[in-house]
C-alpha cells in the first residue's frame, strides 16, 4: 500500500513513461506559436470601468452624477470603438471622454469642487441646510464620507427624519474634519 491507503501499481501507472522524455512536436511539423492560434488580447471594457470606479473610492473621491455620467460615456465610446474593432484608446471619443473624466477628478481633488446640500422640500429645514451649506463653503478639503452623505441627502432622503439624520451626520463630519 502507498500513501494514505492507495495502491501505486504498474497496473494502474502502466510502463514507466513518465520517465522517457516526449518530444513536443513531430519532425517535420511546424511549431505553432501561442501568439499565431490564440485570438489577440480583448479590451476589457468593463473591468476597465470598475477599476476606475475603485480607484476613485481608494482616492476618496465620491462617484456623484457628474462623474457617473462620464464614465458612461467612456463605456459607450468604448463600446462604440469596439464593435467597429478599433481599439477604445485609439477613439477620438473616448479619448474626449476621459480627458473630461480627468478634469472633474482634478477638479475634486484640488478641493475647488464644494459639494451642497440641495434638498429644500422641508421648509423647517432650509436654515440648517443654509449654515451647514455656508460651512461647506469655508472649506477647501473635505473628508471622503462627507461627500457620500452630501449626495445621500440630496437623493435619498424622502422624509424629514432621514434628511435630518443625514445633516446631522454631516454636522458631525464637518466637526470631526
């Protein structure tokens, strides 16, 4: 018996081939390059777009509708680019995509982008909304989750109670920053 109770036979293994060299072609045979039978190397399109969505997280950078609605132009001219099988860097299109994407993320890492508060359907609320926006004026450099909970409250708060939570979250930001 060999290891852990399985048999190693020339029954089962057969000669001993594994020892004898094989040779990798036929004489005669021409040897066919990876390069010339493998199709060639597919834009990954989609990936490509995730990477730059990651990346803009890992910089702190939050994905708000302006930038979204650049990289999904860049996916559409990349798109467009493809089907017609040139390559997307090779676009006049996509390269005018991501150059406008490089301008806008330029523009919120030098701090010249100041996110507001844009939700004024609670009256009671537009003093808060007024000097927390005045707050977020003053400052040149805001802290990654800041501009999450900015863009949370300006979409996602359909009732006073959230929209109140978020600013008072953003009150806590503005504090801690």
């Amino acid at each position: 018996m060999g290891i852990s109770g399985l048999s190693f036979s020339r029954r089962h293994c057969g000669p001993r081939t594994f020892m004898r060299p094989q040779p990798h072609c036929i004489p005669g045979e021409t040897l066919q390059l990876l390069s010339e039978e493998s199709p060639p190397h597919r834009f990954d399109l989609k990936l490509h777009i995730r990477k730059i969505r990651a990346e803009l997280e890992a910089r702190g950078i939050w994905i708000d509708d302006d930038l979204d609605d650049v990289l999904l132009e860049i996916m559409r001219c990349g798109r467009e680019a493809i089907e017609v099988g040139r390559a997307p860097i090779e676009d006049a299109a996509y390269r005018d995509a991501a150059a406008k994407l490089h301008r806008l993320v330029r523009v919120r890492e030098s701090g010249a982008s100041v996110p507001q508060i844009a939700n004024y359907r609670f009256p009671g609320l537009l003093r808060q909304i007024e000097e927390l926006n005045r707050a977020l004026r003053k400052r040149t450099q805001f802290p990654p989750g800041l501009y999450k909970l900015i863009d949370l409250a300006n979409r996602m708060a359909p009732t006073e109670a959230e929209l109140v939570s978020y600013l008072r979250e953003i009150e806590w930001h503005l504090r801690m920053a």
